[in-house]
C-alpha cells in the first residue's frame, strides 16, 4: 500500500489534489463522490460481466466486482496501470486488469453486459481519427447496457471535441451502441451520469 500511496501523492500534487473518485484507504478529496451509490439501483442482477473502460485506478471496478460482477478494468495509460493494478491486489485480486489500448482490446473482446464509460470518451473525441476508432469500438461491442458520464458541453468546446454538444454527444453514444432508452442517474461535479439500455 506504500506505494499506491507515494503514486497518489504524485497524482494529487499533479491534478491540484484531486482524484476522480474515492479510493479506499486513502484521505483525498474527489471530484465524483456517490456515483455507485446512485448507481446501485440500475444495476442488473442478471448482468454478469462489466467492461470499465479507462478503469483509472480501480474505485469503480471494484464496487462492481464487490457485488459479484466479473470485471474487466482496461487502462492505457501508464502512469495509472501500476496503481490500478496494485489497487487490485490490495483487495484481493477481485476484478482482471488489462493494459492495452481499448480499441485493441475490443477487436477481440467484445461481449460484455454492461459497459463503464466514467470520463472516458471525450478523450477520443480530439481528433477524427480517435473518432472514427470510437464509432468502430461502440459498433463492435455487444452489450445490453452502459453507464456513461460525458464531458460537459464547455469542456468538449475547449478540448477541441470533433462533438459540438453534451446533448449530440450523448444521443450519438446511444445510436452507435444500439441503445434505445436513457436515464440520467444524477449529476457529479456539473457532469451528468446516464444509464443506457438497449
């Protein structure tokens, strides 16, 4: 746990000491607090299997996995796979960790029940070709439902999003993933979490 904490203490400082979520076992201030809470009352007995992508550091992964789910926590960067993955072992190995690219991984990965796209997809959004390989990603997967939380309309404006809204993004989330019906769960730190269903 020494070192999950000196690796925080390094991301704290960098992000002006503040993590996406609570992490257990350590004192920080979050941006999302009560997000799986909200959560907890969409969540399908019947889903077995959860694909978190951009896991970050495991909060999320964990509190599906500690309700039983089978989760895969897929991360990219890093910085943050060291962290994710000895947040994993601290609690027992409960979720699978993978480091590689989402659109790689989903070329042979694509079936899961519910997908986790917590401050994810607007990252691919900052250039047609990330873009493009988002609109073949969310085809691709087979899934029957997804939370997703989006940037907010002025962040997309200032990332250079290739979406012009929060709204259009949101409703073209939906279509590529063969989604038809949408809640909005709560709202956390001006962002909207919703749940989609197909």
């Amino acid at each position: 746990m020494r070192k999950l904490n000196d690796r925080l203490k390094k991301y704290l400082k960098k992000y002006n000491g503040k993590l996406y979520a609570e992490i257990r076992g350590y004192d920080h201030d979050a941006l999302y607090v009560g997000r799986f809470e909200a959560m907890k009352k969409y969540i399908r007995p019947e889903a077995k299997t959860v694909l978190d992508i951009g896991a970050h550091f495991g909060e999320m992964s964990l509190e599906f996995a500690e309700i039983g789910k089978k989760v895969t926590a897929v991360e990219k960067s890093t910085s943050k796979i060291s962290c994710l993955r000895e947040y994993c072992r601290k609690h027992g190995n409960k979720f699978n960790v993978v480091h590689e690219d989402i659109f790689d991984y989903t070329q042979k990965h694509r079936d899961f029940d519910t997908v986790l796209a917590l401050n994810i997809f607007h990252h691919f959004t900052r250039t047609e070709d990330g873009f493009k390989k988002l609109t073949v990603m969310l085809r691709r997967l087979r899934i029957t439902d997804m939370f997703f939380l989006p940037a907010t309309t002025e962040e997309l404006t200032e990332e250079g999003s290739v979406v012009s809204t929060k709204n259009a993004f949101v409703e073209w989330v939906m279509s590529q993933s063969g989604m038809t019906k949408k809640i909005l769960v709560g709202t956390f730190n001006k962002r909207n979490l919703y749940y989609f269903q197909r």
